[in-house]
C-alpha cells in the first residue's frame, strides 16, 4: 500500500466516523509516525496518552496541521447541516510562501493546490474529523506529488 493510498484510507475512516474514536485516533498517530510525519515522533500509543485525542479536538487537529503542513491555510465552520472544513497551500504566507510556491506554484487553476481540500460532513456534529479528514487528504496529495503521481 502506497502513502497516497494509506492517508486515503484513513480519510475514509474519518468520513465515516460518528464521533471521536481512540481507533480513529490511534491510527492516525500511527500513519503520522510510521508515513514520515514529524508531530508523532515516538509510539504513537504513549503519544496519545500524552498529548489529547486528535478527533474530538479542535485544538489538537489544528496543531498536527501546524507541524505537519506548515504554512498551509485552514478553516472550518459548522451549520444545522453539516460541519465543514477546508485547507490549502497559502503561497502568501510570509514564513513558508516561497517554499509552498515552489513546491505547488505551477498547480493548474481547479486543482487542490489552487482550490484546497473542502470537506462537508453530513450531519454535523464533530468539526474536529471533518479537519482530520482534510489533513488526510493533503497527506495524499502530498504524497502523491512526491512520487510524481
């Protein structure tokens, strides 16, 4: 199984979740420690019980997204409807602009570079997955652009 495929897959493990999980949460701790992550830099289970889960927490999903992707925008938002989140590249960002630019700057307009990831979790209820559903699917693209797929 390929980066690309496993962050896919545990994008569709948070699409499908109902709530905040230890699994959900130690899977990701896994994939951020065994994919080449830097926030999980040790067992992923002792990293867990150390730090708060990473989908029922806001405040922990925006600190992976911070180590993980650095410069990267987010936001999210949550209705009677749906909980959704968004991410993207922010090629003006002051600290990491150039090196976002270079990597992702000639991206086609439409494309997740140019766009972002959007997600819209149906029914609401934890914004915090439909974040972590976001961060998996950059993963992918990030992955997938390292090895020119």
């Amino acid at each position: 199984m390929t980066k690309q495929s496993e962050w896919l897959a545990l994008s569709d493990r948070c699409e499908k979740a109902t709530g905040q999980s230890y699994e959900l949460d130690l899977a990701l701790a896994t994939a951020l420690y065994e994919l080449g992550g830097s926030t999980v830099n040790y067992d992923p289970a002792t990293w867990l019980e150390r730090n708060c889960t990473i989908t029922g927490s806001l405040d922990a999903i925006v600190s992976v997204i911070e180590q993980e992707l650095p410069g990267w925008a987010w936001k999210v938002g949550t209705c009677s409807v749906s909980d959704d989140a968004w991410l993207v590249p922010d090629l003006n960002c002051p600290v990491h602009g150039a090196r976002l630019r270079e990597q992702f700057g000639d991206a086609p307009q439409g494309s997740i570079w140019d766009e972002g990831i959007d997600i819209d979790r149906r029914p609401p209820g934890n914004v915090a997955l439909a974040l972590c559903q976001a961060l998996c699917e950059a993963m992918a693209a990030v992955a997938s652009e390292e090895t020119g797929k």
